[in-house]
C-alpha cells in the first residue's frame, strides 16, 4: 500500500532520462553567461576556476550517490535528513530546497524569456509583447507536463538536454580547430587568488545533479541507476564546461572574452564558427542553444521542486494534501501546482538578482548539510547495506563540507541576512501549520536493505 496516501508513483524514467535531468538543470544558461564574467575577474584562470568548481561539486555529488543507494525516496537530499535529523532541521532542509529550487526555476524562466527574445532578433523580428509572458508561458507549459505524465516531461527532458549538447558539442569542434592555447600564457593573470571569488560567482552552474535524487521513486532501479545518473551527470557537465572554457578562450582571447561579458561565448562563435543553413550565424547557433538550455533547465527545477514538496507532504511536514500522487496522472498533482504558484510569482515580482545569490547559498548550506547526513547514517547504521560507497571515506565527504562552506564565505553579507530571515519565516510558518494541525509527526519509512543485485548467471535463467 502507498505511504503517499495516494496511488504509487509511476516507475517510467529510465537511466538515461535520469542523467538528462541532472545535466538538463546544470547546463542551464550558466555556461552562456558566466564564462565571459569568470574570466573578467579571473583571466584565463577562468578554465582552473571551472575544473576546481567541478572537483567540488563531486566531492558532494559522492555523498549523494551514497545516500540515494542507501535511501531510495523522492526528494533527494530532505529525503537523506529527514531519515538521520531531528524534525526541525529536516524541515528546515526541506523549506531551503524547495525555495531554491522555485526560484530557479524562476530565474531559468526569466533566462528563456530574454534569450528567447533575442533570437528572435538575430533574425530581424521583434516579438509582440514584454519578455516576461514568455517566462510565464513556459512556465505554465511546462507544469501542465509534469502534471500530466512524468514519463513524458522525462523524455522531453531527454530529448532537449541532447539537442543543446549537440549544439555546445558543434561549438568544440569548429573551436578546437581555431584555438590558440598561447591565450593560456600566463595563466594567473589577475592573480590565483582570483580564483576564489570566480568560483563563487561560478558555482551556481554546477547546481542540479541534485535534482536526480528527487525523482528516485519514478525511476527504474533506483538504487543502482540513480547513483549512476548523478556520477554521470557531473562528468558530462564538467567536460563539457571545460572544453567550452577552453575554446572560447583560445579563440576570443581573455580580454575579448572579459569584453563581451554576458555574450561572451555568442561572440567567440562568431569568430569562428560558419554560417548554418535554416539557422544562420554561430551566434545565432549559441542564442539557439541557450533556449534550450535555458527550458531544460526549468523543467528539471519543475520536477525537482515539486518532489521536495511532496516529500515534506508525505512526511507531514507541510499539508498531506502536497505529499500524494494524482490517482490517474500518477504524479504529485498538488506539489506541482503549488510549486508552480510560487514560481510564477517569483517570475513577476521577485528581485531576481538578489534572489539568485540567494538561492546559491542556500544550495551550499544544503550540501554541506548533506555530507554530514552521509557521515552521520554510516555513524548511525553502520551495517545498512550499501550499493554505492563514497570512496576515501570520510576524506570525500570532509571535504565536500570544508570546500562548500569556504565558498559560501564569498557570498555577502546582505545575502546571509535574507537566508536568515528566510529560515525565520519557515519557522512562523511551520509553527502555524502545527499549531492547527495541517502538520505533525509522522514514522519515516524504514530503511529497507536491497534486494540482490541479479548476476549474469542469474539473469540468464
């Protein structure tokens, strides 16, 4: 019988629609926009400044490979607290993850929207209308999706995810052959310890391998292939980014690149790149590419933000109306609308910019909290079977923790003090709600050890 209160969730995603989601939510616009302002405080640097972003994310994306295998639940990392931490802290968790993610998914709409827009203008049209009624079309789009069927938004995550790296993939191969690696020399031009700032300033693009962990259940052998997904998610993500920072800086040069800010990988395309037929100039092939990315993006924060909703449902710490799956549609109907209000708003009246770093440091604060949760159940259930161990442990998870906290002491002081009152209004709120009752204590599922991984003797049986 559902715990969820509803019919089970439907197992329709499978490993490589798992993957596509973590890739599709971390190669979002970043790569478009944050290379040419990596290397404007950085120089060509900017190329260290993403292989060490890339070591970092790993060591945490390890503790949730772990913690996936071992806890197979929606809601990936409130899934992991809420089973090793009192109740405060996990719904504490919850409330941050799920914030960060709308407003993601908020910023990724915006992203669309203006990239969208100007696309339109490569090709000598104006399109009727402010930016901000594309943001919220591809919101209400891509929601009535993920309402519907998750098979189907995971496919279409699928299927979008390769496109754009079909598009940064033409982008490195006309690059490598225009690339002068003496832009490379010297290295450190602004010196290494501009390395720091830029990778914070960096690191919200290798946000979402994460939001693979919150689609466990809907996934097919979750405790093998989520693991998986997320190792081969930042992999991907990694090279591809590193061979993206390589071109554009062999070929537009540092302070080229430094220039061009926000355009900066549009304008490298231009220098080198050939003219494609239906689509045109190589900026046109970017500004094409980053509405991809930019819609990929939204829809995996779509899916992730509204399973952390329906987590906490299930888990009674927000309304149990958010923690059930629809009796058709088999999603999580209710999470998905509500997550979607949010988000709309956010799209309308949120200060985005603000919000942004906001939602970076909430990202960080969680990771570090996750890696604990790593240390603490190996502390707690030493002997809970494991089908993916963080290797060097607890070397890896130490440092996904030192590394996190060390670049959320590059996030400003104006940003800390909305995190703080953030977590001050989820407290009202969670208050409130058990205080009338919408919420309460409620057992966490046990931990089931694995079933038996089949062997090739046994499969063939």
């Amino acid at each position: 019988m559902s715990h969820s209160g509803g019919r089970e969730p439907a197992v329709s995603l499978s490993l490589l629609d798992a993957t596509m989601v973590g890739i599709g939510a971390m190669i979002g616009a970043g790569i478009f926009v944050l290379t040419g302002l990596a290397v404007e405080i950085s120089g060509p640097a900017a190329i260290v400044v993403f292989a060490l972003n890339g070591g970092v994310t790993t060591f945490t994306a390890l503790s949730y490979a772990e913690l996936a295998a071992a806890i197979p639940r929606n809601g990936g990392g409130y899934a992991y607290v809420r089973e090793v931490f009192s109740a405060p802290v996990s719904f504490v968790m919850g409330w941050t993850r799920w914030f960060t993610y709308m407003i993601a998914g908020s910023l990724y709409a915006l992203g669309f929207a203006s990239n969208f827009v100007e696309f339109g203008h490569l090709y000598g049209f104006t399109l009727p209308g402010p930016p901000v009624l594309y943001a919220l079309g591809a919101v209400v789009t891509l929601v009535a999706l993920n309402a519907l069927s998750t098979e189907a938004s995971g496919r279409g995550e699928t299927a979008i995810t390769l496109v754009k790296i079909a598009i940064l993939g033409v982008f490195v191969v006309f690059g490598l052959t225009a690339t002068k690696v003496g832009e490379f020399d010297p290295l450190f031009t602004e010196g290494p310890l501009a390395v720091l700032p830029a990778m914070g300033l960096t690191f919200i693009a290798f946000q979402g391998y994460d939001l693979i962990a919150t689609v466990t259940e809907e996934v097919e052998n979750p405790r093998v292939n989520i693991p998986r997904a997320i190792l081969l998610s930042v992999l991907t993500t990694v090279v591809v980014y590193l061979l993206v920072v390589f071109v554009a800086i062999g070929t537009l040069g540092a302070d080229g690149l430094a220039g061009a800010g926000e355009t900066a990988i549009a304008e490298a395309a231009e220098g080198f790149m050939p003219t494609f037929p239906l689509i045109g100039t190589g900026a046109a092939l970017i500004a094409f590419g980053a509405v991809f990315s930019t819609i990929s993006a939204l829809n995996a924060v779509v899916i992730g933000s509204s399973r952390v909703a329906f987590a906490m449902g299930r888990e009674r710490q927000l309304p149990a109306s958010l923690g059930r799956f629809h009796h058709r549609y088999g999603t999580p109907l209710v999470a998905i609308l509500v997550s979607a209000v949010v988000m709309l708003v956010a799209v309308v009246v949120v200060p985005i910019r603000i919000v942004g770093n906001l939602a970076s440091l909430f990202s960080l604060l969680g990771f570090i909290i996750v890696n604990y949760a790593l240390i603490r159940l190996r502390r707690r259930q030493p002997d809970l079977q494991r089908p993916f161990e963080v290797p060097y442990y607890p070397i890896t998870p130490v440092l996904g923790i030192v590394c996190n906290a060390l670049l959320g002491l590059f996030i400003d002081p104006f940003t800390w003090a909305l995190a703080i009152g953030w977590l001050i209004f989820g407290g009202v709120v969670y208050f409130l709600l058990s205080r009338r009752g919408d919420i309460g204590p409620t057992e966490s599922p046990e931990i089931q050890d694995p079933e038996p991984i089949p062997t090739a003797e046994q499969g063939d049986d």
